[in-house]
C-alpha cells in the first residue's frame, strides 16, 4: 500500500465508504454521501479525483463506471493523521494528548477496562 497523503476531513468521509464497499463505484459513493451529507455527485466525484491525484486511490474502469479501491490503508492514515495531530497541538507528547482527552471524555465502563487491559499489556493492544 501507498504512504499515507494528507486528506481533508471531506476527503474522509470519501475514504470511509470506499474502504467500507471496496470496490465501490462512483455513483455509489455518491448516493451514499448524497444522503450522509448532502453532496451533489459532482462534488463526490472531484474529491474521488483528487484522492485519486494524490494515490489515496486507485480506479478501474469496468464498462461505464469506475470502480474505486483504497492505495492506503485506513490503518496507516490513521497513524498519519494522529501523528501529525500530535505534533500540531501536543509538540508530539502522547502523554498530555491521552490525558487531556480522558480528562476531557466520558468513557463508558466497557472503553476503561479496555484501557486498563492495554496499560497493563504495556500498551501491546492483542494483550500478548
């Protein structure tokens, strides 16, 4: 997969349901943000362009419509956004971020086990 580019938070919702219906045609991309966000399929298909001009995305042409697939992975532009996230407001500490964020959040009992499970893990997510 390509590395992660900087995506818009328009260009987001995009990815989401390509990587959710991969792959996805054109038009359902845009029946589906028509509803969700009250886009015109114009406007849907420069932003596929556009990720498709920064290798966000890949096409296929099969008959009339195109069929997108992801380049990157929502993973790796996860890792991206939050890193970049962290250097813009934090100077790249994860520490103050994670303590602002609980401070500032209501975790449900469910999210603080697994929060509790995780600094016990070390921060090893799979608990190995």
């Amino acid at each position: 997969m390509a590395k992660a580019p900087g995506i818009s938070e328009a260009e987001w919702d995009v990815m989401k349901v390509v990587w959710d219906h991969e792959p996805v045609a054109a038009s359902d991309v845009a029946d589906r943000l028509a509803v969700e966000r009250d886009w015109h399929p114009q406007t849907v298909k420069t932003m596929l362009t556009r990720l498709v001009g920064k290798g966000a995305l890949a096409y296929k042409a099969e008959g009339k419509r195109y069929l997108y697939r992801a380049r990157i992975s929502r993973d790796a532009c996860i890792r991206h956004e939050s890193r970049s996230f962290l250097s813009r407001v934090f100077d790249g500490s994860v520490t103050p971020a994670v303590v602002h964020l609980l401070t500032h959040s209501k975790l449900s009992d469910d999210e603080l086990k697994q929060l509790r499970r995780l600094l016990d893990n070390g921060g090893d997510a799979s608990g190995k």
